[in-house]
C-alpha cells in the first residue's frame, strides 16, 4: 500500500481513478472494515483502484478545548496501515485536519480533494459528514459527480458498533468485547525497562513495559494476556496499576510471561489483552498476595476465547 502525505490540496497529484473511502479511523474495527470490504469489491468489479482520504490525527483537536485523551487512539499508525492494507486498500492519503481543511464549504471539499484525487466511487458510513456546513451522506450524493456508496449501521449483539463503544469497553477493561468489536485482539506497545524487581523476589518475573504508543489503555487490573517477543507469542499474566499493594504510585504495566526465562531489557514487545482476571487490590501481606497470584496464574494459563 502507498502512503501519500498530502500538505495541503495544492499537492494532490492525480492518478487513474479510484474508489475513494473517506472517514477518519482512529482504530480500525468491524464497522470500516465493512467499508474497506465493499470498496474493495467495487474496485474489483470496474477494474479501479481503493484509496482512503484520512487524517492522522482527531478532527477534535481543531474545534475541542484541549485535553490529553484527545491524542489516544484504539490503534497505532502502524498497525491501523497495516490493516488497511491487508483489507485492499491501494493507496492511503493523510491529510492534516487543520482550521483551514475546516472552513472548505461542502463543495470546496468535493472540488479540492474528492475530483482531485480522481475518485470514480465514493464509500463511506451513513453517519458520515464534511464541511463547514457538516454536510452529510445526502449532500454528499447531490453534490460528487458520481456514485456513492453508503455502508449502513453495522451492528453487534444489537448495537452499533463505534470507535466511542470500544473506548468505553477498553476503559472499563472489558478487554474481550472490545475485541469482538475490533475483529482482532487489542495490544500494547513498548520497550521493556527496569522495574523494582519485586516480582523476581517473590517468584513472578515481570516485564515491565513502557508504551511508546498514543493508545489508550485497559483499565486497572489483572489481565489474562499473550505477550509476542521475537515475533512468538506466549501465554502470559498482564497487570495495569499503581502496585497498590506497595503503595506505589506510579501506573505501572507488567506481564508474567509463563515458562520465559531471557533477559529482554531494551526489547520491544507486545502485549494481547485477552480478558479481565480481577480488579487491582490492596492485599493486607505477602502471602496474600502470593495467594491471589497462583489463582490468577491458573485463571491466566486454563483461559480459553468463548466461542458463540
């Protein structure tokens, strides 16, 4: 897939025409996959290319007072392009939601961008808008001088699915839905660092990851996981929390890799969030503790996905 990083509409350089999605995917889940898929099969058909016009960043940012989550996101860069890719998308153009993309009218947009980019067909969700007007998929229609192809409501155990309901599922550490939701398994990121070495202490080895990634995070607990290291996975325990129990005070992620024994300090590695063991406790001693984590070691290694 070709990455295209367009500054502003004055660098667009057309090509031969294309089925053009358009929407911004800030983690890519079951709702655009169905985009991609049609759009693929649409391309296919009249012999044409698929392109995505996105944004790397929220469109929040432009209009929201600012806070730190505005900057997460369900997917890094890297894996939501690598998805796309393997959903059949040629070509990738980003483009920065800026004031100024957001004052285009409706139909600046369609001239500077949609013609421009050579698009034959349109695909895009039924929620989906554009311009200062926050046109919307009936405009759409009326304005582009072409077909549009609109993806209905994508729904799962009777909802939609949406970017805000994985959110919600990953903040409040339903890790398993959220997964359902996403059509593949949530991960983090990071370099493995120095801890406090207490798990070693004690018998259970953790890494301790520091993210490099802008992605949100599970919710405090303890995690049934797989954690890939050299490109292998491997059945693992995974925490997110303050280490109550030592009263520390600093949010921590761990992983107790079952059966792992290397030193990986400065590696990078990748944790699978499978499902949510317990919440983070503040155990009264050791061996409490101790106890709990022999529990969780069971729960983690026996945890096998619920099929429907």
């Amino acid at each position: 897939m070709e990455i295209v990083t367009l500054k502003d509409k004055n660098n667009i350089q057309a090509t031969n025409g294309t089925v053009l999605v358009l929407g911004y995917f800030d983690g890519i889940h079951l709702g655009h996959k169905a985009l991609f898929d049609r759009a693929r099969k649409i391309a296919d058909q009249k012999g044409l290319t698929v392109s995505v016009l996105t944004f790397p960043e929220s469109p929040r940012l432009a209009f929201a007072r600012f806070t730190p989550d505005l900057l997460l996101q369900l997917t890094s860069p890297e894996k939501r392009f690598s998805l796309m890719e393997a959903y059949g998308v040629d070509r990738l153009y980003l483009t920065d939601f800026t004031s100024q993309f957001a004052s285009q009218s409706p139909e600046e947009f369609i001239a500077n961008y949609v013609t421009a980019l050579n698009a034959r067909i349109l695909v895009t969700g039924f929620d989906y808008h554009f311009g200062n007007r926050r046109a919307d998929v009936n405009d759409l229609k009326e304005l582009f001088n072409g077909k549009v192809e609109v993806i209905e409501e994508v729904q799962l155990d009777g909802e939609k699915i949406s970017s805000t309901r994985i959110r919600k599922a990953i903040q409040e550490g339903n890790v398993a839905e959220a997964n359902h939701l996403l059509g593949y398994t949530f991960t983090t990121e990071g370099i493995v660092v120095h801890g406090d070495a207490r798990g070693r202490v004690i018998g259970y080895p953790t890494a301790n990851l520091a993210p490099f990634e802008r992605v949100h995070l599970p919710s405090d607990g303890v995690y049934v996981a797989e954690v890939e290291v050299d490109g292998q996975r491997y059945r693992s325990m995974a925490s997110v929390g303050k280490n109550v129990t030592f009263d520390g005070t600093e949010m921590r992620i761990e992983a107790h890799i079952f059966g792992f024994n290397q030193e990986i300090y400065g590696q990078k590695i990748t944790i699978f969030w499978l499902e949510k063991i317990r919440g983070m406790v503040k155990f009264d001693g050791m061996e409490s503790l101790l106890n709990q984590m022999k529990e969780d070691e069971k729960t983690a290694i026996n945890w096998n996905e619920k099929k429907d």
